[in-house]
C-alpha cells in the first residue's frame, strides 16, 4: 500500500516505524529536515522536505497515486487542508486527519465530502480519556481494551505472590471457575513473551493478558491476584483538555479534584465541569498535596504536556501516600524506563493514538487494533466475511486453521455472545475474531487470512 504521512513528530515517526516494517511504500513529509534525516537513515522509507498541504509537496511526495494520506501534523488546519487538497486535486481513496480541537470535533457535519473531506478522524485526547476511563473502571488493572463494543474485553493485570492461580498450571483456571469462560492470550515474564499452554505455570510478576465477556473480568482477576477496591477519590494534576475531559467523564460517579497552574483555565474549568474541585497550583509542591489530603486518594493522575513534571509530580504522590499513580509520557523512551516502580501505569498518547490509525491501514476487514505493552505485541479485532469456498477461516476448526507463529485466536464474538477460543470451535460468516500477535512480522500474514478471494494471489 503506498501511504504519505504528513508530520514526522512522535505519531508520525511511530506510525511510519510500524508500517515500514510491514513491507509498505510510505513517504513522510514534514518541514523539519533533521527530523527526516533521522527517519530516513533508521526506516525504509521515503522523505519530502515542505509544508504538507501545499499540492506541489504532496505532489513531489507522490500523491498522484497514493492510497491513503495520514495527515498527522501539529496544525489541524493544515492536516484538514491537506485532506482537502488530496481530495480535490489527487482524488486520494482514505484519508485520515488528526484533529485535537473540540471547537472542531463537535461539527460532525463539516467532515464529509462535500465539505471538509476527511474519511478518518483521530482524536487523541479522545482516545486518551476513553483509555484512562476504563483503567478506572478496572481497578488493578494494567491495560483494559473493548472489542465488539465491549460485549468481551482484554485486561492485562500482574500476577501477585498468594493469587490463587500463581505457581499453577493454567489448565486449572477451568478447575478454579467451572461457570466462568476466559482465555489467557499471552504471558510477559521479565519483558519477554510466552505463549501460553495448559501447562504453562503462572509465576508471580508475570504480566498475564486474558480475555472474557466484560461480566466476568472482575472474576478472573481475583484469580491472578487480591483485587482492589472500587476507586472512590481521584486527584488530576494538569487540567488541559485530556484532564478536563476526564473530569467531565467520571465526575458523576468519582470525587474528582483538578490542580491546575493557568488561573484562567481554572476559571474555565470550574465554569465548565459540574462538581469537580478546581485547585490552583502546582501539583509538585508538597505542601498543597498535604493540604489535600493526597493520602486518601485513591488514584493520582499526572496529565500535563510536560513529562519531567508528571513523573515528579506522580513520585512526590506516591511518596506522600496516594494509593495508585497513573502518568501520561509522551517521550515513548521514558515509559518503559519507569512503569512498575513507584509510579503503577505509564501511559503513552503516541502508542493510543497508534493503534487507532493502524486499524484503518490494515487490510482485511479489521475493526480495531491495540498495541499491547508499549507496541511489543497487538490484539487484533477482525471480522470474517464470505464462505467456506472464498474465505481461509469460514467453516473451520481453529486448529485447522493455519495461524501465523506465534499467533493465537483468543475469542470470538457472534451476534451478542462471547465464545471463548478452543481448538474445536468453528468460525463462521459474520464472526468478530479477536488475534493475538507477540510477532508483529505475521502481521501481512494475519491480514491474508480475512481476505475473501484471490486478491493475494
């Protein structure tokens, strides 16, 4: 597939970095030169030095006879510009746009093709906000992911030391909940992937990813470990539009408080948000989380821009007593660096945003995409269309069918039920299959096998 990425910033550079490896044609453009050169010498790709929505650089960058344009730059308006020109001069098939502005967001009628024709909106704050909600929801919680609409859900915990599961088999987890259908899809054991058997031995620490009907998340879990208790009082530091969105999300059920620097976006969010407590100040000084009472909180969010300030800000909560600290980076570097120690989740915009873009560039009919465990491995929802004559899936056992390495199908989503993967069950037309990928090379593979026909051949 030939791509342009307009932009070659976090996004853009880890979108490219994903597609690359997938033996696509891809070309980035972006007015930064050294940015490029970077992305030049580690990528197989192409680079275009400009501004990405003028037609003569989109035209140098091959946009004649593109596929999809990924417009991904800071600018909304040169991302929907940029659509625009595509559309009207290059007739692109997909287009996609980043566009963070609710003032924007809010219009739906504005994006369509006989206005501003973008096929695709990325929001990454939305995707943020919906992603932190549902670790909220989840206490203990690593990683939560809908497929289907949430009708089933992956969640990703750490096994503890005295959970009943740990230091057995997996085949007893069936022995231990008999009524209660659940796969575990994967395993990491000191960062890297098992794929799981029935006699494979959980170990305390692992970080064990399952998948079941959202009714019985909470069941599984209290196998792995002693669960927490339901979330009552969360403190957000940085009251910009993820936290303000947040706040705006859960205020209903939570006791939110928001400390914020800008007195004027304080006004703001105390004018907008219903029964948030709006403080203003710096989450880093000590003395006005003490005066807060930080050591009742049951989650502490650090939500700014600025990663250095959301890791001190999360490491003085944590020390001060907050129960559990969840910290946006943006420099994906840092996350793995300091997740698991004082500070519980990391949580990485670019890699959120990845998976949205990435469920619009594979081929197949796949509905979602979620990089699992800052990108070493993705969760893959696909829908299987034709019959058994025209399709590789349709009409056969999993064990039959001839998956990728290191590939499992962890479930399947029919109409309204959940069924949980085993080697005998059939797949048919219609069916959501939610894959599981700890070898991202496969990834061209997996997309073959949803394809009806001989379109590969």
């Amino acid at each position: 597939m030939k791509i342009i990425i307009l932009g070659a910033g976090q996004v853009g550079g880890t979108l490219a970095e994903h597609l690359a490896s997938e033996a696509n044609d891809i070309t980035v453009v972006d007015t930064d030169g050294e940015r490029l050169r970077d992305l030049g010498d580690r990528l197989d790709i192409r680079t275009v030095q400009g501004r990405a929505s003028f037609p003569t650089v989109l035209r140098q960058a091959g946009a004649d006879d593109a596929d999809m344009l990924v417009a991904v730059t800071n600018s909304d308006e040169t991302n929907m510009v940029a659509c625009q020109v595509a559309h009207t001069l290059f007739h692109t098939p997909t287009k996609i746009a980043r566009v963070r502005e609710a003032a924007y967001l809010t219009r739906s009628e504005l994006f369509d093709n006989d206005a501003i024709p973008v096929d695709v909106l990325i929001s990454p704050e939305q995707v943020v906000t919906h992603y932190i909600k549902r670790l909220i929801e989840i206490p203990g919680a690593l990683q939560v992911i809908d497929f289907a609409e949430g009708k089933a859900q992956l969640v990703a915990v750490k096994a503890y030391y005295g959970g009943p599961l740990v230091g057995q088999q997996l085949r007893q987890l069936r022995e231990h909940m008999p009524n209660v259908e659940t796969r575990v899809a994967a395993i990491f054991r000191r960062d890297r992937p098992i794929l799981p058997q029935g006699d494979t031995v959980i170990e305390a620490d692992d970080e064990v990813f399952f998948i079941a009907a959202k009714a019985n998340i909470r069941a599984v879990m209290s196998e792995m470990r002693r669960l927490d208790e339901t979330y009552k009082r969360i403190v957000i530091a940085g009251g910009g539009q993820i936290g303000e969105r947040l706040a705006e999300a859960i205020e209903s059920r939570y006791q939110v408080k928001i400390i914020e620097m800008n007195p004027a976006r304080c006004r703001h969010l105390s004018d907008t948000l219903d029964s948030t407590v709006v403080l203003q100040g710096s989450a880093s000084d000590r003395d006005l989380l003490m005066e807060e009472n930080i050591a009742d909180a049951d989650i502490f969010l650090a939500l700014t821009n600025d990663d250095e300030a959301n890791i001190m800000s999360s490491l003085l909560a944590k020390r001060l007593g907050a129960k559990k600290v969840m910290t946006i980076i943006n420099n994906p570097a840092y996350v793995d660096l300091i997740q698991g120690g004082d500070i519980d989740i990391a949580i990485s915009p670019q890699l959120a945003t990845i998976g949205t873009l990435l469920a619009h560039v594979r081929r197949g009919d796949i509905v979602s995409v979620h990089s699992l465990r800052r990108g070493a491995a993705e969760a893959i929802e696909a829908i299987a269309h034709g019959d058994s004559k025209s399709s590789k899936v349709i009409g056969k056992a999993i064990e039959n069918i001839g998956l990728p390495p290191g590939t499992t199908i962890g479930a399947i989503i029919r109409d309204e039920e959940v069924i949980i993967a085993h080697d005998d069950t059939v797949i048919a037309a219609g069916d959501h299959v939610i894959l599981f990928l700890v070898d991202k090379k496969h990834i061209r593979d997996v997309e073959k096998l949803f394809h009806v026909g001989l379109s590969f051949f």
